[in-house]
C-alpha cells in the first residue's frame, strides 16, 4: 500500500483499533502524532502515556508540557485550577496547543450552576 492523503485517516482508524490489545495489557494510552510521507517511506510519531483514565491522562500530558510555558508564569499545581477572568467567567486551565502560537493554552469554561 502506498501512503497519500486518502489513506492516512484510515491507516490512524487501523493503527487504533490495533494497540487497544497493548494499552489494556500495559495500562497506557497510546496515539499515533503526525504523520509524515514520502516517495519511499512515512513516519509518525507515536506517543504513550501511562494510565487509561482519561483525566490522568490529560494530567500526564500537561505536566509534560508546562516547562514551555513557565515564561507565561504556569505550574504544573495549575492544572484544572478555576481562574476569574476580567468579564467576571471563570475558566479552568486544561491544557496546551503548541501549534496556537498567540494563544497557546487551553480553558474550559466551567458553569456557574445557575
């Protein structure tokens, strides 16, 4: 099979249904990154992570990632920490999109209950 771009969503969907077996067995969460192709070859990255549980998973991810932005002032103790914005919302920080060059942290806005 030749990698192009119409194959590469499926290749993901595959590679995914494949590791399940491997992320059971050892307690991880694995993704496949980006992929990249040639005449002759393609690469990815591939990233594993440990724990299953989705929060601890985003926990992981944003400990590994906060040392690009400790300029900003971050800390690894701000992960899902309820900030007040100016407008009075209050937003939890969730993680990083390191390809959002003027706005590179993720927030969810958390509701007030009303």
């Amino acid at each position: 099979m030749e990698m192009n771009n119409n194959n590469l969503n499926a290749f993901r969907e595959d590679f995914t249904n494949a590791v399940r077996f491997l992320q059971d067995k050892y307690g991880v969460t694995i993704s496949l990154g980006r992929i990249t192709y040639g005449d002759e070859r393609f690469s990815a990255k591939m990233t594993v992570i440990n724990g299953i549980d989705p929060e601890h998973v985003a926990r992981n991810q944003f400990d590994a990632d906060v040392w690009r932005y400790e300029h900003l002032g971050l800390q690894k103790e701000m992960y899902n920490r309820i900030f007040l914005a100016e407008d009075g919302k209050r937003y939890a920080v969730q993680g990083f999109n390191p390809r959002a060059r003027k706005w590179p942290i993720m927030a969810k806005r958390i509701s007030d209950g009303s």
